[in-house]
C-alpha cells in the first residue's frame, strides 16, 4: 500500500522568508502528485498537480517539483505571506488518492 | 457557485440517530468521491462512484450507506454511529474517475455524542 509522509509536521516562518515543504511516498508507480491547502474547518483546494512525467510546475510563488524514481516531491514557497498560513497536503494518485497528514504553515507577520 | 457543495457544513448526533449528508457537484463531472478527515490522520478514501455506480468501497462499515442517484449528487447515509466517527467528511468530484485531479467540497464537521 502506497504511504506518504510530509516533513515537517508544522513550520512558523516570518514573513517574507522562502520555504520548502517535502513529501516523500513509497511506491513510484504513479500517475500524478497533487498539492492542496486546507484552511481551518474547510475543504481542500487544489494548488498544483504535477503528472508523472512532469519534473515541475509553477504557479505565482508555488513551485512543485517531482522525483518519481526517488519517491520525493517538493514545494517551494517564495516571499511567504500571511495569508499562505494553512496545511499544505501531498496526495499522490495511484490507483486512487493516497494523502499526507499535512504540514501545518504559520507566516508570522 | 462553488464547484462542489455540501450540506449540511456540521452535524452533532446521537448514536441512535439517523441522518444523512449531501454533496452536489455543478462542474460536469462523472465521478465523485467521500472521505474522512479525522484529527492527525491521512484523509481516508471511503467511496468512489463512477456514472452512479459504486466502483469503490473501502472497507467501511455497513452504518456508512452512500447513495448516487445521479452523477451531479452525493449522498452518505448514517445509522447508528460511533463517537470514534466523528470528523471531517469531504466530498470531492472529478472529471473522470482516476487519474484526474480531484475538486474538494467544504465538508460537514461530524459529532457523534
């Protein structure tokens, strides 16, 4: 069974700073790795997916990169915000989602 | 409106109770899925429909009874819940069923007392 594992659990930051979320998984066969980020009591909202023959994709400060052979995804977060602080969740889509437990991101103003 | 909906946004019930949540999906989609989010935990995959028929059930118990009465609704029936139930339960759509990217609803915050 596919497993992932997001490092760290939780990250403060101050404002401004650049970061970098991991998320590494156990079974490379893959179709793609999708990023998400929940707020507080709500639903997931997709931020980047990168398909398995993708080595990254951007959007605005996010930058997701992916090694399928080593089983690791990044996500790089540039200038933080207060506003980016949330949990940020890896799901890697196999034969269905298989999900992180999340880093938790707090941007200290 | 939002991608995908659900109703109602939290819930508190006894365990004798029966009760039921909605997920509405407007984006056109063939397949949909429910999920449980409970504390420090992965989301855990519960069901999967592909054109209202079930392709996947996860091991869940028999209190949890979904329904797909059309590929646009999405319903979870609860009966005779565990307070170990309580959570976060999502819906989510997509446009095919695997390996497309998935569209999370808000959930429903579940307390079974």
């Amino acid at each position: 069974k596919q497993e992932v594992t997001q490092i760290p659990a939780a990250l403060s930051v101050p404002e401004g700073e650049n970061l970098v979320l991991n998320c590494s998984f156990t079974d490379s066969a893959i179709y793609n790795l999708q990023w998400f980020r929940q707020d507080p009591g709500k639903g997931l909202t997709s931020l980047l997916l990168i398909q398995s023959s993708q080595r990254e994709q951007t959007s605005g400060r996010l930058n997701a990169s992916l090694d399928k052979s080593s089983g690791r995804s990044t996500l790089y977060i540039a200038a933080s915000q207060p506003g980016d602080s949330a949990t940020y969740l890896c799901a890697v889509n196999g034969n269905q989602f298989y999900f992180g437990t999340g880093t938790s991101l707090t941007v200290i103003p | 409106e939002t991608g995908v909906t659900q109703t109602p946004r939290h819930l508190v019930m006894g365990m004798t109770n029966k009760k039921s949540l909605k997920c509405e999906q407007h984006l056109g989609h063939n397949a949909m899925y429910w999920y449980k989010q409970s504390a420090k935990k992965p989301l855990e995959l519960m069901f999967v429909y592909s054109l209202e028929e079930r392709v996947e059930n996860n091991s869940v118990p028999s209190r949890f009874s979904p329904e797909c009465p059309n590929s646009s609704h999405l319903f979870l029936h609860l009966h005779t819940l565990q307070p170990e139930d309580s959570a976060l339960y999502l819906c989510a759509s997509s446009q095919d069923i695997r390996p497309d990217t998935q569209y999370f609803g808000p959930g429903t915050r579940l307390t079974v007392l």
